[in-house]
C-alpha cells in the first residue's frame, strides 16, 4: 500500500476547504498542535464532539510516525474522554512513540486546555506500511 498525501487530510491538508489545516511542530521527539474549536465542532450545544477529539489524537500519533519516516495506519486505538471541551477553548494536542517494533509502533496522545487540565487522552497501535 502506497499512502500520498494529496493536502487534503481532514485535519491537516491545507487544500480541504473543509478541514482543519493544523500546523505540527516536531521537537524530534514529539509532535504538537493547537486547536480551537469552532460551533460547528460541536455534539450538545458548546460541547466539542468527541468524535472530532479522537480524531486530533489519532492525527498526532500517526503524523508524528510520518514525521519520523515512518509511515503507519491505525489499526487500533483506545481513547479516553476525560473532560468536556467548550467551543472556543483552545487544546493542545501532544503525541509521543510508546514502542518501535519492526512491524508496529505503539503511540501515545493527549489533549490539554491552556491551563493544563486533560481533556482527552489515547493510546493507539500503528501498523507500518
């Protein structure tokens, strides 16, 4: 399997009209970003949907593979929603390599507001392609 990247990544290509366009700053160790929610981000009213949370932590353990010239898909990942995030509440997204197997990685995710508190965190298993 061939994966390209074509910058229409939901989170990260900058050429999906609809997407998110996060910036990624790798410090060689881990991968961060920054988010801030928007109204049409959300499940319950000004609640963030966890669907778009797991979708940020998933992002940063597979985008930090890449970086590091490793290219990976999920095959699995287990997510923990800790907190609510309000629409318009900044998180930070920070990913980190757990295990490096010839075969698989083992990543770790979490989401944190500006003052430190946990939102959401995730560890994932990524197949190498």
């Amino acid at each position: 399997m061939e994966l390209i990247d074509d910058e229409y990544c939901f989170v990260c290509g900058h050429k999906n009209p609809i997407g998110l366009k996060l910036d990624f700053s790798f410090d060689g160790k881990t991968i961060k970003t920054e988010f801030i929610p928007k109204k049409e981000h959300q499940g319950y009213l000004n609640i963030v949907h966890g669907g778009i949370i797991s979708t940020l932590l998933d992002e940063a353990m597979v985008k930090l593979a890449i970086v590091m010239g490793m290219p990976v898909v999920t095959a699995q990942m287990e997510i923990r929603l800790r907190k609510p995030l309000n629409v318009g509440q900044k998180i930070i997204v920070e990913a980190e390599i757990l295990t490096n197997t010839k075969k698989m990685l083992e990543a770790y995710a979490k989401a944190k507001t500006d003052d430190n508190v946990m939102i959401a965190e995730a560890k994932g298993k990524l197949v190498k392609v």
